[in-house]
C-alpha cells in the first residue's frame, strides 16, 4: 500500500536546477551590497583615518575617551586626556578624529 504512493510521488517533476542556482547567486549578490561592501568601504577609511593621524589631534578612542595626541609610535598612540596625564592606546582603538578645538580643557 505505502509503496504504489511512494512510486507515484518519485514520478512527479522536481524543481528545476537553475532556478534554485539562480536565487542562491542573486541573494549572494544582495548580501554583498548590503553588508560586505559597506563594511570593506568603513574598515578603508578607518584605516585610512588612523595612518593620517597627527601630533595634537583631537579623538575619540572606542571606550569614549577623548584626548590629544601627543605622542605617535608605529603601533601606539599615546593621548594626552587631561593636563599632565597621558594614555597610551592601540591606533586602531581611535574611533573618530574631531575638529581642531573641540577639546578646550585641555591645555
């Protein structure tokens, strides 16, 4: 009895190859421009914005501080946060670089 209807349901046709292949590369393409090109452009200009990084600029390091450059190795940036105290952080831990004279406490 249960094996005429398994018969009967190998005969019907299955769904076409290329149509499944054709979803699996257009969803692959709205991921790649929705989520990995936008990520790639943010993770350049973040690199871009930590090379450039210059003796008395003023930012912003992934935990909130804020402080001034004062110092600049290969690796390390060390930040002057208030009068006589100095941090020393990880490059890739700036965040944002902001305007001259956006920190005016700190001489």
């Amino acid at each position: 009895m249960f094996i005429s209807q398994a018969w009967a349901q190998a005969g019907q046709p299955q769904g076409g190859g290329i149509e499944s292949m054709l979803l699996i590369v257009v969803m692959f393409g709205v991921l790649y421009f929705l989520m990995i090109r936008p990520q790639m452009k943010r993770a350049k200009e973040h690199k871009a914005m930590i090379e450039a990084l210059q003796k008395g600029d003023e930012v912003v390091s992934g935990g909130g501080i804020l402080g001034r450059v004062s110092k600049l190795n290969e690796n390390y940036v060390t930040l002057e946060v208030a009068n006589g105290v100095e941090m020393t952080l990880q490059r890739s831990a700036v965040q944002v670089v902001l305007p001259k004279g956006t920190i005016k406490n700190i001489s």
